[in-house]
C-alpha cells in the first residue's frame, strides 16, 4: 500500500460518502443498474472500490531519473497527491529510482474484471470503439508527475458520454462504462510506454492508483447514474 491519508483525501472520501447516500437510496429502490448488474450489487461495487484502492499489486521495476527538483517540491507534492514523496526519494541510487509499477485493486482489477464481464456477456463493439477514442485522448492528455506518477485529469470520463449516447443510447451507461475505465487504463498504459525515463522519475508509478484513480471512479459513478434514464 502506498501513501497516507491527508486534508484532500478526507475531502475526497467525504464527497464520495455524500454521494453514495443518495446513491443508496436509488439502489434501494432498484433505480440504478448496469446492464446484467442489479443495483444491490452495483451499490456493493462502488462501495468497495474506494476502500480497495488501498492496495497495490506490484507488477515490473523499471529504472527512471531522479530529478534535483524533487528535494524542493517533495512537501508540495504530498500535500497534493497524497503520497509519501520525501520518504520514497531515499529509495534507489542519488540519481535513479528502481520504479515499481503497480496496478491498483479498486482502480484497475475491480473496474477491468467487471468491464470484461459486461463485454462477454453481451459484446459491444461501439464500447471498444469508444474505448479508443477515450484511450488516445487519455494518452495524450495525461502528464508524468516526478515523484508521483502518471496523472490523469478527473474529468476524463465524461468523453465517453455523447458518444455513447449519439452512438448507441439504449446501452449508453454500459458503454460509459466500458469504454471509459477501459479507455483510461489503456491510455495510463500507452503514455507509460512513451515515458521518456531519462527525464521524468518516481519511486512507483500505479495504474489505476494515485494519479488516475478518481478519474475511475467518477466515470463509473457516472455510468451507474446515467442507468437511471435508459
């Protein structure tokens, strides 16, 4: 697990349960579903997200560039991002980080396993479509932050919305779904690839995790709401 809870993230997760509330209620009432998903369980889903977000899985080390900056803007950083920047600049050499890639369990596996369940059981080939666009825009928009990762802006998801609403209305909060988690983690994944090592550097760099997961989870947030109008 990576990182430690500050005033932004009791801000976040305040957010979070203030919306859930009215979510619940929805829930209650079965007006909220996702495809072949009931409400019980969507509401048991976005309840468990957040809480395993608190887990990284490591997957590949890699070696990145410690950049001279850090030293000065480590504080700011954690303030920011929540996450542990001044203690992880003891890690690896004076001028390399041994980068630890992690994926996320409540932003990657959990958003990966049910967008995969929602493809095979009814196949949607406007979602990947979708899923593209969302996945370039993603790679091209999302900036490598030394010391914390690669950050995604919060509000991508909603790309995926009049698409999928122009292109297929009667599925639109399956196909936000879909191609939005989908579309952000392949677009984390691409501009990883693009990462230029010699010139940007952090300790980990999460897929899923710090840096894009409240983009995931909006998104989703998203989806589940927008079920209420099909």
């Amino acid at each position: 697990m990576r990182g430690f809870l500050n005033n932004t993230d009791y801000r976040h997760f305040a957010i979070y349960a203030f919306i859930l509330l009215p979510i619940a209620v929805l829930c209650y009432h079965d007006k909220l579903s996702l495809g072949p998903i009931p409400s019980a369980i969507l509401f048991g889903v976005l309840l468990l997200i957040p809480i395993a977000s608190n887990v990284e899985i490591p997957v590949i080390k890699i070696r990145t560039r410690k950049q001279e900056h850090l030293k000065r803007d480590a504080l700011l950083l954690e303030k920011i991002f929540s996450v542990p920047v001044v203690k992880e600049l003891s890690t690896g050499t004076r001028m390399i980080f041994e980068t630890m890639i992690t994926v996320n369990l409540g932003g990657f596996i959990i958003p990966l396993f049910l967008a995969a369940f929602l493809l095979a059981f009814e196949m949607n080939f406007v979602a990947l479509e979708i899923a593209l666009i969302v996945m370039v825009v993603v790679a091209l928009v999302a900036e490598m932050i030394d010391g914390v990762g690669i950050v995604v802006p919060d509000y991508i998801g909603i790309v995926a919305i009049p698409f999928a609403l122009l292109l297929d209305p009667v599925n639109a909060d399956i196909i936000i779904f879909v191609a939005g988690t989908m579309g952000i983690l392949a677009g984390t994944i691409a501009h990883l690839f693009a990462l230029n090592r010699e010139q940007r550097g952090s300790a980990f760099i999460n897929i899923g995790g710090a840096g894009s997961f409240r983009a995931i989870y909006i998104t989703i947030i998203l989806a589940g709401l927008i079920s209420q109008f099909i």
